[in-house]
C-alpha cells in the first residue's frame, strides 16, 4: 500500500512503482547502498544483510549478492574516461580497443535516436539516472532493455539468456560498445581453461538463449571412480553437442538486433560491438586465447574483484559474499555424502535380504 514512507522510498530510487497501489524494493545498488549505510551507522553489519537479506539460500541463485557488487565496482572504475587496459586483462592478439579510455553511460532511446547520459558512481549523486539496475525476470525483457535501456546503466539477465551483467561504454571516440560480462564466484585458487572457456561461452552474442544439456549426477550402486568417468564422458558428450540447444528464434533475433541498434558501433569490438568479459572472485582465471575465440571476432578480457577492491568496506562485503559460499559448499558437500551413504545403505540392504531368501 502507498503512503508518505513508501512514497519516499520511490522519492530516493530504493523502489519503483508496480502499479498504482504497490510498490517493489529490488534495485540491486540500492539495496547495496542501504546495507552500507546501516553497517555504518547501526548494529546491522555488511554481513546480516548478504547472509539475511541479500544473497538468498537457494543454491542455484546463489551468486545474486556477487552480481550488483561486480558491476558497482565496474562502473565506479568508469566514473569518468580511463583506460580500458587498466581494468581490464585482455586476451589475445593486440588490437586498437586495448589502447581506449572509457567511461559508463546510461542510454535512453529518444525518437529512434539513443542519447547518453553520464554515469559517476563515485559522486554522491550518481550522476543522471535515477535507477542503476534493471533485472529482468525473462528473456523478452531483457531484449527490451537492449533496444532501450531507459537510461539504466546496469543490466543482470535471467539465468536463461547466459551472460549475468550487461552494461555500455562510451569510448574516448565517441563509439559505443556493449559490455557482456559473466561472474564467477567460486572459492578455488585458480579457475582452469576449461571452466573459463564454459564461462565466456555465455557471453558470446550468438550463443544467447542457448544451454547445453545437464549433466546428471549419478548416485546408484556404480563406485566414485565410476560416477566420476561417467560424468567426465556425459560432459564431453554435451560440449560435442553444443550445436543441440534451445532457444526462442523471434526474442534472439530481437537481442541481436538490440545490439545491433547500437549508434556509434565500432569494429573494434566485434561484430556486434561487445566486449566479452569473465569477472571471477576469488580465484584467478587461466584463459587460453584459442580457447574462447568466436566468430564474430569479438575481444575478451578477465577482471579479479580484488583488483578493484580499494575501500575496506568493500574488502568486507568481498570476504562476507566468500564466507557464505564457504558454508553452502560445505552443505552441499554434507548432503550429497548424506545421500550417497543413503544409497550405499539401501544397496547393503537388499543386498543381505537376496543373500537371506537365497
């Protein structure tokens, strides 16, 4: 229901109007910017908020509270034009992109015609926009972004589309390009070729919309060293039958056309004018440049958070997004083991009645 609070919070851009009697509170930054804020000036810590409030129990959204930091720390390093090479870790041959500056806009289609609206994350009134991040619930909504971001800076795709944050920049040319980025948070060291070549794959503009085939964790009576063969054949199977996929013709078409769409487009990104990024945390990528080229030529490059991290409140927010991934880890590791002791049991079960009826 609306009343002079809920008006406020629509006031502040902490929420947005779903009709004309409700309001919804889901703008990734804000909610940031709000825990920020009360970590400071209240018992409440960066911590209650990313274990309570923002980064939710669900195991297969798990990396929501990573998503709107890796993109807050991305535009701040753009507040105003700086080298791309000093964000950015590219891969591959050398080419001119590597040698730009850059800086984050908000875009809005006026009559046909994008406009451009500086974004400076790093001043209090965060420039022109008066939301950050938009996260569209399916694809659709997403292409609708693409062909009019309505002047919001940050995009977090469904699960569906592949790539999790999208963003433009403005480089010092004048051309734009369209920045697709996938976040890793795993707690490894080191992020294998392999794992990095999956990872980009989503952010290749003719894969959106595209998924290959699960692969099922088999927990019947075969041994670990036979599940984990099996599972190593049914993952060389799906990455064989990458061309088998599912996807809606009419909304890809409109994303790549929204791409497309892009005024001032430069060839120095590519077909479709997007640079391709992996952002991981903690662990650091291994790429290997043959590994993740694709058709339309598109550059790829690799971010480490900690690279960006300078605030200690931000370190904060880092370590608490790591620790609770710590601990989902180790509770998927305690329930699997609960169902493979499970199934050995039944195995031994029947196993002793056909030796008994025998």
């Amino acid at each position: 229901m609306l009343g002079e609070d809920s008006e406020k919070l629509v006031e502040f851009g902490v929420a947005r109007f779903v009709d004309m009697r409700n309001i919804k509170a889901d703008e990734p930054l804000a909610l940031l910017a709000v825990s920020n804020y009360f970590s400071q000036n209240s018992s409440w810590t960066h911590e209650y908020f990313l274990n309570e409030r923002i980064t939710p129990d669900s195991n297969a959204i798990r990396g929501i509270g990573m998503d709107p930091l890796a993109a807050f720390l991305l535009g701040f390093q753009f507040s105003a034009f700086t080298p791309l090479s000093k964000v950015f870790t590219f891969v591959g041959a050398d080419r001119p992109l590597f040698h730009r500056s850059a800086r984050l806009v908000a875009l809005k289609r006026v009559n046909g015609r994008l406009q451009m609206h500086f974004v400076d994350l790093s001043s209090p009134l965060r420039g022109t926009t008066y939301r950050h991040g938009h996260s569209p619930q399916t694809s659709k909504e997403f292409a609708d972004w693409v062909h009019d971001p309505d002047r919001i800076p940050f995009c977090f795709p469904p699960y569906l589309v592949g790539p999790d944050l999208a963003l433009a920049l403005l480089l010092d040319d004048g051309t734009l390009i369209w920045v697709l980025g996938q976040v890793k948070h795993n707690t490894k060291k080191y992020m294998p070729p392999s794992d990095c070549k999956d990872a980009l794959r989503t952010t290749i503009p003719e894969f959106l919309l595209t998924q290959r085939q699960t692969v099922e964790d088999d927990t019947t009576e075969s041994s670990a060293a036979e599940r984990k063969e099996k599972r190593k054949k049914q993952k060389e199977k799906a990455k064989e039958q990458e061309t088998r996929v599912t996807k809606d013709t009419v909304v890809y078409e409109r994303i790549l056309q929204g791409l497309d769409h892009l005024d001032h487009r430069t060839a120095m990104a590519g077909t479709h004018s997007v640079l391709r990024v992996l952002i991981s945390h903690p662990a650091i990528p291994h790429v290997h440049a043959e590994d993740v080229e694709d058709e339309g030529d598109h550059p790829v490059a690799i971010v480490a958070l900690d690279d960006l991290t300078k605030s200690d409140a931000t370190k904060k927010i880092l370590d608490c997004l790591t620790r609770n991934l710590l601990s989902k880890e180790k509770e998927d590791l305690k329930r699997k083991r609960e169902a493979e002791a499970k199934v050995v049991t039944e195995v031994t079960v029947r196993y002793k009645r056909r030796r008994t009826v025998a």
